[in-house]
C-alpha cells in the first residue's frame, strides 16, 4: 500500500471515529433532540469527495459501529447509510460543481431518506407516531452541512492546496 494510500485510510477514519463520538455525547434532553447525525453527513462528505476510498461498505460497517453504540436494532443504520450513500456514489459527479445551497437540498432530502427509512424500520417494531423532535435532525444536519464540508476540506487538502 502507498504512504498517500494508508494517510488517506486514517483520515477517513479519524474523521468517523470523531464522528461517531460526536454522535453518542451525551446531551441535555431538549438539546439530544437538535443532534445531527455526524456519520451520516462525514460518509456524505467523503463518499463525494473520494468515492474511491469511502464508499459503501465503509457506510456498511460504520451503521453497524453506530448500532451498536447507540443501542439501536442491528443493522438499521447500516442499511440506511448505505442506501443514502449508494445515491451519493451514483451522482457524486454532479454534486461536486454544485453550490453549496444545491448540496445542502441534496443534503437535506439525504438526511431526510435516512430519518424516514429508521421511522419505518421502528414502527414495524412498535407502531407509532411522528413527533415534532423528528424532524430536527434533519434540519440541523442541513445547516451544519456547510460547517462539516468545510472543516473536511482542510482535513483533507494540504495547505497549497486550499
């Protein structure tokens, strides 16, 4: 493997690791409800940066890691992070020359499949109703879609190139 290979390898996954802390920190209740979901919007980000090197099975294995953190039925968020990232793959071509206000509709209707798919899954299990909290995750991750993309882009560019 090269050397830009393997740096490239730990930053994918520093950058998950951090993300995935971000995801499970414990929160005030009224504030729990406004927390973005970190990995899907860090899959998103580098899926279409390096689709390459982040990609489905990276989605795959960071939903089950997710899981298994946050207590949920396995396999759940494995199943939408790689459904949303599949998408993310197919038009990553597209995506990359879009301003930023495009990428964050994008964003918003990917975050929005992920919520909907998990809603779905829990209410095979217990039948409920939408509540207002539900809808929150999205619209934080779309406003924090600009900060996310930015921050990755100094962690992955070196300096000349930014």
């Amino acid at each position: 493997m090269k050397t830009n290979n393997i740096f490239g390898f730990i930053q994918i996954s520093i950058t998950l690791a951090l993300a995935m802390c971000l995801r499970i920190l414990p929160l005030p209740t009224d504030i729990a409800a406004l927390n973005p979901d970190w990995v899907l919007l860090t899959l998103i980000y580098w899926s279409l940066s390096l689709p390459e090197r982040a990609g489905i099975f990276h989605a795959w294995t960071f939903g089950l890691l997710t899981d298994a953190l946050t207590g949920r039925l396995l396999g759940q968020y494995a199943l939408a992070y790689a459904l949303v990232i599949f998408l993310c793959l197919n038009l990553h071509k597209r995506l990359r020359h879009f301003p930023m206000l495009q990428q964050g509709l994008f964003i918003f209707f990917c975050l929005l499949l992920s919520q909907l798919l998990l809603f779905f899954i829990k209410n095979i299990q217990h039948p409920g109703q939408l509540h207002t909290t539900f809808w929150l995750p999205i619209f934080t991750g779309t406003l924090a879609w600009p900060i996310v993309y930015g921050v990755l882009r100094l962690v992955r560019l070196p300096p000349r190139f930014r």
